[in-house]
C-alpha cells in the first residue's frame, strides 16, 4: 500500500510465511503471545517470536546479500534475552511449536560461528531432528555462507558467492509452494516479464541507427 502524497510504502502481511509454502504457520500462536507495545492500541510479538521471526525471514528469503547485518541483529537479541535463565528452552520450544525449528538452527549455527554468540550446545541439539540433514549440510552452509559473506561493492561477486545465491534462490522457490503451483506461476512471471520487455521497447520507439564515422 502505497501514501498518495508521500513516499511511504506498507507491506501488509497476514502471515510471516506464505499460506502455500512447505513451512507454515499457524497466524494465530504468534498473537496470542503479543504483547502491547510503547505505543496504544499497537501490539509487538514477544521477544522469542521476534527472534523466530526474523530468522525465518533470514533463511526463507531468496537473497542472502549484504544480509549479515540481520545476523548482527539475531546475534543482538540473543544476547539481550539471554539474560533469562528459561530462555534458550522458551525459544527452542517455541521453534517446535511454530514449526520454525530448520530456519532457527540455521540462525543459531551462523551466530555461533561468525559472531561467537552464546548459544548453548542444547539449544542446538533440541533442534537437530528439525534443521537439515547431515548430507544436505554438506551443500546448503557452504551455499549460505558464501551468500552471506559480502563482497567488495567495486568488484564482481566471486564464483562461489554467485553459485551460493543462485542455490539460495532454487532453494527459496521450490519451498515457496508446490511444483503444481511453482509451475503455472513460473510461467506466468515468464510471459509477464516478455510483455513489460516488449511494451518498453515499444514505447522507446526503433533504436537509433549508428554511423561508424571512419567508414
């Protein structure tokens, strides 16, 4: 939704994942533990929702570039909320509960490694059976990381960090929805992209002729 006369832009969501998407969640967990905000009449998620949240959003999103600076504010909430002595056991049974344990062990496992937060190996351990496999570990991290890791602005991306955003993005799409739906709407992007392309060459009218001037 976009302000008439300002540059304000809403992006209202009725849910953190589409309702089509392998991983779903039941809209009505996250309010039923809102809690009011500073502001009246406006309500936050809890502390252990906004953390499961942003993780989601993290590890389910199509591009991973110049995202580190949610992993700096993961790492940030952690540590704020760790001062709790249930936490760590609030937040993974949370996870269970929301069906959000794959992308909470992925944000747990990158925090531990890249910013040494102080998660505790059971907190890890409580969401083995949830994140991935052994063998689809051995692709998706390295293909996460070099996502992750970023790149020098002035510089082409390296190989890896190309061939980790493109799994990233096959990734994105096939849990995005089913492949009875994936299909059908690839298609659609398709002939919708061709159309845009082919009215803009239209509107710009034939391109200049060029004259080689030596000839």
């Amino acid at each position: 939704m976009r302000h008439p006369a300002h540059s304000l832009e809403l992006d209202l969501h009725h849910n953190i994942l589409p309702p089509v998407a392998r991983l779903r969640v039941d809209a009505a967990l996250l309010l039923a533990r809102a809690q009011p905000s500073v502001w009246p009449g406006w309500h936050v998620f809890s502390p252990v929702d906004q953390i499961l949240h942003s993780a989601t959003h993290l590890f389910q999103d199509p591009e991973l570039t110049d995202r580190v600076r949610d992993l700096v504010d993961l790492d940030a909430l952690c540590r704020m909320q760790a001062i709790r002595g249930d936490f760590w056991e609030d937040l993974t049974a949370r996870a269970r509960e929301l069906g959000l344990g794959g992308p909470l062990w992925l944000a747990l496992s990158f925090l531990r490694a890249w910013f040494d937060t102080p998660v505790p190996p059971s907190a890890l351990q409580a969401l083995a059976d949830l994140g991935p496999g052994p063998l689809q570990r051995l692709w998706l991290l390295p293909a996460l990381s070099a996502s992750l890791t970023p790149a020098q602005p002035d510089e082409t991306p390296a190989f890896g960090s190309r061939l980790g955003a493109r799994v990233v993005l096959t990734r994105y799409h096939l849990g995005r929805m089913p492949l009875r739906l994936l299909l059908p709407h690839a298609l659609h992007k398709l002939r919708a992209g061709r159309k845009q392309l082919e009215s803009t060459e239209a509107a710009a009218g034939p391109r200049p002729m060029r004259v080689d001037e030596d000839a």
